[in-house]
C-alpha cells in the first residue's frame, strides 16, 4: 500500500507506477491510496506535512492527520535520578535510534504502562539547569507510584505545554514543574 505520489529511490525516480512494474514482474501486489483529507478541516494528509507538524511541536494537528496522537515507545532506563530529588520521578526511556522526536520542551502526554493507562508529563530535551549535553526523554506519570525500571511505556504526545528552558537552580526548576504539572491536568482533563 502506497500513497499516490509516492517517490523512492535514486534521486527518488521511483514512482508508484515502478512499484506496479515490479510487482507484475515479481509477483506482488500494489495497491495506491489517492489523496485523504482530514474530516476536520480537509487539511490533506501527508508524511511530509506530518513531519513537518511534529518537528514543530503541533501535536493537535498532528493528531488530526494521523487520527490517533503520535506515539513514542521506549524501555526505561536508569537515570541520574534528578527528578526524584525534585519530588517528581522520571521514567528515562530509551527510544530506537532514528525515531522522529517532537522539539525540546514539555508535553502532556498519556502513557500506557502494561495496558493501563495514566497521565503525565513528558520532557525532552538536555536539562540545561543542570548544564546536561546528552538529550533525555523523560516522563513524569501523574499520581502513580511503583518500580517502572526495565519496562516498556507507550507514551502518546497530546500537547506541548512549553520549550526547554534553563531556570536558576533546582527550586526554580521544582516550582516550572509543579505549575507544569498542573497545566498538564488541565488539558488531559484531570484538573
């Protein structure tokens, strides 16, 4: 299954009518979508357009696209454990490589942990409070308590509440989560 412009390849000279050529040859069937509209705005949906609406952090209207909130999946993984001493406990998950990532800052994301559902909040970014270099994806789940090491979190990007930012020290940076904390209730409807 193709999208009707469809280009692959070399200088992406490769057409949905190549496909149909090898698969005639080779024996495979291809089969081309034509051009889908959301039904919300008729905005037309594309990879490109998708792309382009996370890289900058439109989450709602990439929602509308892909008809479903762009999700991220990862295993958590050992991290230096800030967050705790910040009253607000992470999940460092560790993403595959190559995977496209929304803009540094911080969402309101649900997150499925062993088929059960919650709510949270997602940073991404280098922690530049505390001068961080190496980017994290990280995920604060709201009013949950429980070990999540070494286990497999689908989180689903609802909407960015800010960009990354540097704050003065760790109680500057405890009073932005708080308030981000309480901004993310507000939209996934729990506050």
């Amino acid at each position: 299954v193709v999208g009707y412009n469809v280009n692959f390849g070399r200088d992406r000279a490769g057409t949905s009518e190549t496909l149909r050529a090898l698969g005639a040859r080779l024996g495979f069937g291809v089969e081309v979508v034509g051009p889908v509209a959301t039904a919300g705005d008729g905005e037309q949906v594309s990879s490109t357009r998708l792309r382009a609406l996370l890289q900058a952090g439109d989450m709602p209207r990439a929602r509308a696209l892909l008809g479903r909130p762009y999700a991220l999946r990862g295993r958590v993984v050992v991290g230096d454990r800030r967050g705790r001493t910040l009253g607000f406990p992470t999940a460092n998950l560790h993403l595959r490589a190559g995977l496209l990532l929304p803009p540094d800052g911080v969402y309101a994301v649900g997150v499925e942990v062993d088929g059960r559902a919650h709510e949270g909040v997602l940073n991404i970014g280098v922690r530049p409070t505390f001068a961080g270099k190496r980017r994290t994806i990280e995920v604060h789940l709201l009013d949950f308590d429980g070990d999540l090491y070494r286990r497999w979190l689908v989180v689903k990007v609802i909407e960015r509440l800010r960009g990354e930012q540097a704050f003065s020290g760790p109680e500057a940076l405890r009073v932005a989560i708080a308030r981000d904390v309480e901004q993310a209730r507000r939209v996934l409807g729990g506050g």
